[in-house]
C-alpha cells in the first residue's frame, strides 16, 4: 500500500507494521464489527502519513504506540524534535448502526440539551436518531488517559484526531453546542463536584470528515474528488475542524496544515450550516 510505503520512507518500520496490522483484519464473512475495525485502521494509516511526512527537522523520531511509562497506555504515534515532543492518538466511532439511523429517521438530534426527546418524537412522528456525544466524550477521556504520562514534560503537546464521516456538524455540535458541549462549560458530562469535565492533558482536537470515503473505496464506489480512500485531497477539498482546549500548548502550525484543520469558529466555516452546531436536522 503507497501510504504504508509513504510512512515507511519517514518513519522504518511504522509503515510496515501497520501494513501487518491492517491485512491481518478478516476472516469473518459480513461481519460488520470487523469492517469497523479496518475503517479505524485505515483512519490510522490516513492520519500518521500526514503527521510524518510533515517538515520536521532531519534529527526528528517517530515512534509507533510508544507508552510514557512501562505497561502504560499507548496512543498512535510519538514525534520527537529537539524542540519538543508531540503525541497523537486517533479515534473513529462505530457509526453503521448510526449512518442507518440517519436515513431511516425524519428527525435527528445532534446533540442533548435544547429539544426534549419527547417533543422531537413527536415531531418525527416516530423514532428519533440520537446524538453520537457519548462516543465522543469516550474519545476524550481516552485520550486524556493516553496522554497524561506523555505531558509530565513541559514540552510535549498533544492533539486527538477524531476521524469522523461526511457529517461534521455532529462532532462539532458534541463538542461546542452552547447548552451541552463538552470543550464548553455547559458540559453534560459533571464531576462529582458538579463541575463540567475537563481534559487538561489534550491541547487539540482535529475531527475529518474521511470516513464517508473510506466506505465507498471498499465498495468500489466513485470518489469523485480522490484518487483512492486514503487520498487526503489538495488544499481545495472540504476543509477540516480544530479545537483548541483551555490553557493549551500549541501545536505546530504545519502539523494543522497537513491535516487541513481550521479553526471551528473560524468566520469563513461559520457561514455553512454544517460546520455550525445544529439544534435538530429535518431528513426530507
């Protein structure tokens, strides 16, 4: 696989070890958790290409599920420079019973906190397709976990990449809606205090809108704006969401260049609806 052999170019071994990881998913005939399983590889694959293949300086490393500390939980990939260090970790939702969901159902809730369920049944007339946040918030707390050791150095960054489909405005309106956002201090997730849960180990957030190709490579369908699912497209594809979390530490700029991330209140995504938080979606 090119991207594989892209990987391996910059970072031995990384490449080929996720080449392994990747043909050694199957086995089971339509089993549909399996397919999950290779999507969430390949989103691996998309995202450790563009980080290390970014222009890092000559002496940089890069490490495959490295752990800060023996035994300890490893995210994706570890990129040390002489001027600092950055971790990344990867996350794609289980989303076929939800893309199901989605077609199904007349009306959808993208995040919990505005329109009571009762009211939104009634509006459909049926059954409503709920929002994704729980994953997402699981997403969080998995990286919090994953980075901690990693940021006992002051100079180690981290960024979660959430590899999502073609239907942005449901992390966003998981992450920043104003009544229940988790990065907001409305969060529906409390502590035990009663305090909105915060993640002070994770400095970035970068969710792609990726999957919807990924799925459509596998079924041989056209991509119409790529060569191929792992194709991550040129500075004129659909832009990508960054959030930025309280108190962090910068991420190199070329870094969210490569993944195409801006900004998510950023005034140019802000004027399309599906890169704002929605109340509730009318499927017609």
């Amino acid at each position: 696989m090119s991207s594989c052999a892209s990987i391996n170019r910059r970072a031995a071994n990384i490449g080929a070890d996720l080449l392994d990881e990747l043909v050694g998913i199957g086995g089971r005939e339509r089993d549909e958790d399996q397919y999950e399983q290779l999507l969430q590889k390949l989103a691996e694959i998309l995202v450790i290409e563009r980080v290390v293949n970014c222009p890092w300086p000559d002496v940089t490393t890069f490490l495959h599920e490295p752990a800060a500390n023996p035994g300890g939980p490893r995210p994706e990939l570890l990129v040390s420079t002489p001027d600092g260090r950055l971790v990344v970790e990867v996350k794609t939702p289980a989303l076929f019973k939800h893309i199901r969901a989605r077609a199904a159902n007349a009306v959808q809730l993208p995040y919990r906190g505005v329109v009571p369920l009762d009211v939104a049944e009634r509006l459909a007339q049926g059954t409503v397709t709920l929002p994704r946040d729980n994953p997402v918030l699981d997403f969080l707390r998995d990286g919090e976990r994953k980075f901690a050791g990693f940021r006992e150095e002051p100079n180690t960054t981290s960024l979660l990449v959430i590899v999502w489909d073609d239907y942005i405005y449901e992390p966003i309106s998981a992450l920043v809606n104003g009544a229940s956002g988790l990065l907001t201090q409305s969060s529906y997730s409390r502590t035990a205090t009663g305090t909105a849960e915060i993640f002070p180990n994770i400095d970035a957030i970068v969710a792609l809108r990726h999957l919807n190709y990924f799925v459509a490579a596998s079924r041989e369908e056209p991509l119409i704006d790529r060569q191929n699912g792992l194709d991550f497209g040129d500075e004129n594809a659909l832009p990508n969401v960054l959030f930025t979390l309280p108190g962090a530490r910068p991420i190199p700029d070329f870094v969210l260049d490569a993944l195409r991330a801006y900004p998510h209140d950023d005034p140019g995504l802000r004027m399309f609806a599906e890169y704002n938080p929605q109340d509730i979606v009318f499927w017609i």
